[in-house]
C-alpha cells in the first residue's frame, strides 16, 4: 500500500479505534496492524501529534507486568474530528466508485 495513502487513513483508523474504547500505544499497533503493516514507529508520532491537537488525552494505569501503561482515549474535539475525517473519507469513496475504480 503506497505510503502517503496510508499515512492519510491512519489518523481515521486511530480514532475510530479509540471512539470504541481506550487503547495503549501498543494495543492500537497491534489492532492496526491485523488489518494492515505499521509499526510503533509510525503509531507513536501520530498519537503525540492528536494529543498536542487535544484530539486525544492520556492517563496511566498501573500493570502488574511491567511500568504503567499510557493509555489514549478521545476527547470530544477528537471525536468531532473524526466525524469530519470520516464524511471526507466517504466522500472520496464515492468519487472512486463514479469513476468506477475497483
């Protein structure tokens, strides 16, 4: 899968996923990537960029395995955010389907 095109659903893919429930870092590596490859190093940036943007907040909870794990959760600026990502992303999908894109 092309790279920017990736790079561009990612965001819509992080949100959806965290309007469901809060997520760790890692969990939301592994969830995303069951459906297509990104790695921690691709995930990490994006989650401090929707926090400085307040579209997610963070709190620890405290793991008997190891350290306290940051856990993200969206926000309501977040959510409205990804409302607005998902009426573009639908939008271009009926571009795609006019032009009959398979």
């Amino acid at each position: 899968m092309n790279t920017q095109f990736k790079k561009g659903v990612l965001e819509l893919c992080v949100l959806s996923i965290l309007r469901e429930q809060d997520h760790y870092g890692y969990n939301l590596v592994k969830e995303i990537s069951s459906k297509f490859p990104v790695t921690e190093g691709t995930i990490y940036p994006l989650l401090r960029r929707l926090t400085a943007e307040e579209y997610v907040t963070t709190y620890l909870v405290e793991s008997e395995q190891g350290p306290a794990r940051k856990y993200y959760t969206l926000t309501e600026k977040g959510s409205i955010y990804r409302d607005e990502l998902a009426l573009e992303w639908k939008q271009l999908v009926d571009i795609i389907r006019y032009f009959n894109v398979d």
